[in-house]
C-alpha cells in the first residue's frame, strides 16, 4: 500500500491509499476550473470519471463484491438488479473513454486508469441494456455467473505485481514534490512568523485561439514559447524583490479551453511589500508588457478573495490557523492531482519551485511559541472536511 507522504497525517479512520486518492480527488476537480478575463469557470471535463476509476480500483484490489443483486419474484422470475457497487462499477466501465481522453488531450493517465479502460473495451455493451430486469431463474443465475467471471478478471489484472510497480511508480513524482514543498514551507515558517503571499495564473493568448480539437498534435511552439516567457518573467520577479522572495512555487497546466497556463505562488518578506494587491497587479502589467497581449493573458487570484473559505493570500502568518489550512490546500492543489493524470510534455519540467531554505532553521536557545492548533502538516480528515473552496 503507498505510504501517506509525510504533509499528511494519517491519525485517522481513512486508510493511508484512500485518504491520499481523496485528497488528489479533490485536486483533480479544482483543475477543472478554467479562468478568462471574466474570472473562473468550470470546464466540462469528467475529473469524476477519473476519480471514480481509481475508487473503485482501490476496492476491488482489497475484495471481491457481487456486481448483481438476484431477488426472486411472482411468477417463479428472477429480478436481476445492480449492487451498489454494482452500479458505480458499471457507470465506470461503460463510461465514454474517448470523451475523457478529448478532454486530457496532452495528458498521460495512470497505468490503474489505461488498465480498466482497455478492458472496458471487451465487455459487450448490449450486457447494460438486460440489467434491471426480470428473468427466468436459470438464465438469471447464468448472467450472475458471468457478471462474476468479469469481475474477477479485472480484480486479478489489477493485482499483477507489475501493475502495481508501475502504478507505484507514476505517483511517485507527485509524492516526492508534494513533501518536498510542504518541507520548504515548513522550513521558512521557522525563520519568518509571517509573509505576503500572492497567488496569480499567466497566460499567453494566441490570435484566433480556440480549445484544442482531440486529434490534434501538441502545439510545441505555444508551450515552449510560455516557458521561455516565464523563464524572463522570474528574473525580473528576482530583480524586482531581490532577498525579499521568500519562495515561489509553479506549476504547467493544460485546459482545453485555455490551453497551458502556468499557477504560481509567490511568498516575499511582509516589511515593505504589505499592499499584496499593488504587488499582484504590477507582476500582472510585467507579465502582459512580456507577452504583447491583453489582461486575458494573466489572472490575478485575490481578486475573488472574498469568496475563498480559508484565505491564504495576503498577510500570511504562520500562528494563523485558518490561513495556513488554505495555503496547505493551494499545495495540494498544485501537486497531488498528477497522482492521477499527469502531463505528457516531454522531458519538460512542469513544476518548479525556488528561494526555500534548503534545510531546517537550527535549533538554538527556546524554540519559537506557535499556536497549539497551527502546524503546516494537516490530517487527511481535516484536508476533506474543510476543502471545498479552499483555494
């Protein structure tokens, strides 16, 4: 079973799997929200297909439970019905795999999600259309007896040691980055009670863009002429801040109505740089004065700050329970949806973080006083319990 990386405690009900696909659940959904100068929208993309894939993935490989439920009637018939396992694992094998596939277009899916897929294609789609029906006893049992055949099949792919090598594998990358970054956030907290955090989402506009068709190849030009962008965009964030950058991290992320954007989270020293909402829109006019576009080609995330539940953007301080438990979640965000899909770019990075301390403040003298109830490490429970409109 995968470890529970340590920015989560696992002092709870929720297994350390479970907890940790819920969490990249969560993620995967707030993905799907597109923004354009009008502000955020959600896209019509089917994260909940993903999602569900995995779930249910997760639950075969630990037990074997009956797809149909047989419930004998008037008449000497037999009900032939759905569990409600049954149900959500017919609505995943039966889902449009080529609609989910236009939706990630420039994304490599998991090795658990290709597995079930390709043996969707084998299961004949008239089977739906006899469930929830009446037949005769003996042709019912037969339809439980193949509905059971199946199920095993796919339980038992789901199990090949080499399938869980390389399903081990394809989330070790989020994993790795997901702590490495709660450690860096950790260990500028030991160093600075608090700091300005800014939150914002750039972009480059293309004349006559339009969301990307589903047999199209990969517009390289478009996203290695963001990354060079980007690339000038931090020296001058370096030049503009100087020692003031605490830590800045980023990630690549493609919409199909949008196309590759990258988020970013900037942290600077608060003294001198209290007015975060100045801060976010001069970066704002440098990005567009880069790119030769409109404002559609940058998003300024404090803008709808008020809508945020735990607001982590602004005068951060790190005894402010409420304010860390969003910035947890922004990281979450940025890190753990590739748990599931993942970008296909090639051997270009799509995440990157900078300016952290490289290692824990050293201990001298009494250790700093923090508020009992704040700590940048957060339990599963507590990730899902406050999520929703975290970031």
């Amino acid at each position: 079973m995968t470890q529970l990386p340590h920015g989560v405690r696992n002092n709870n009900s929720l297994g350390t799997e479970d907890g940790f696909d819920l969490l990249a659940k969560r993620a995967l959904r707030r993905h799907a929200f597109e923004w354009s100068a009008a502000g955020c929208f959600r896209s019509e993309v089917h994260d909940q297909v993903i999602s569900s894939l995995h779930t249910l993935a997760a639950e075969l490989r630990r037990s074997t439970k009956p797809l149909l439920s047989l419930r004998r009637i008037r008449g000497g018939r037999t009900h032939v019905g759905l569990t409600d396992f049954g149900r959500r694992l017919i609505d995943v094998v039966y889902a449009d795999f080529e609609r989910v596939m236009y939706d990630y277009r420039v994304h490599r899916f998991s090795p658990v999600f290709e597995t079930v897929r390709q043996f969707a294609r084998r299961i004949p789609k008239r089977y739906r259309f006899h469930l929830d029906m009446d037949f005769a006893p003996e042709e019912a049992a037969q339809m439980a007896t193949y509905a059971k055949r199946w199920v095993n099949m796919l339980r038992r792919r789901l199990l090949r040691d080499g399938l869980k090598a390389a399903n081990e594998n394809f989330r070790r990358g989020g994993i790795d980055i997901f702590n490495g970054t709660f450690d860096s956030i950790e260990w500028l907290s030991q160093s600075h009670p608090c700091v300005t955090s800014t939150r914002f989402d750039l972009h480059v506009g293309q004349q006559g863009s339009r969301p990307v068709e589903f047999d199209e190849e990969l517009e390289v030009k478009e996203l290695d002429l963001l990354m060079a962008l980007r690339e000038r965009f931090h020296r001058s964030l370096d030049r503009q801040f100087g020692k003031a950058l605490l830590g800045y991290v980023w990630v690549l992320e493609h919409g199909r109505q949008r196309g590759f954007h990258i988020h970013y989270l900037l942290l600077l020293d608060p003294r001198g740089h209290e007015d975060h909402c100045a801060i976010v829109e001069a970066v704002g006019r440098k990005w567009c004065a880069l790119t030769g576009g409109g404002e559609d080609d940058f998003f300024n995330c404090h803008l709808p700050a008020k809508g945020y539940r735990f607001r982590a953007i602004g005068l951060l301080r790190f005894d402010d329970h409420d304010a860390v438990k969003g910035l947890r979640f922004i990281v979450v965000y940025m890190t753990l949806a590739t748990l599931f899909v993942k970008l296909d770019i090639g051997n270009r990075c799509a995440f990157g973080k900078g300016r952290f301390p490289k290692a824990p403040a050293p201990s001298r003298g009494r250790p700093k006083k923090r508020s009992p109830n704040t700590r940048i490490r957060l339990t599963v429970r507590e990730a899902l319990d406050g999520y929703l409109n975290a970031l």
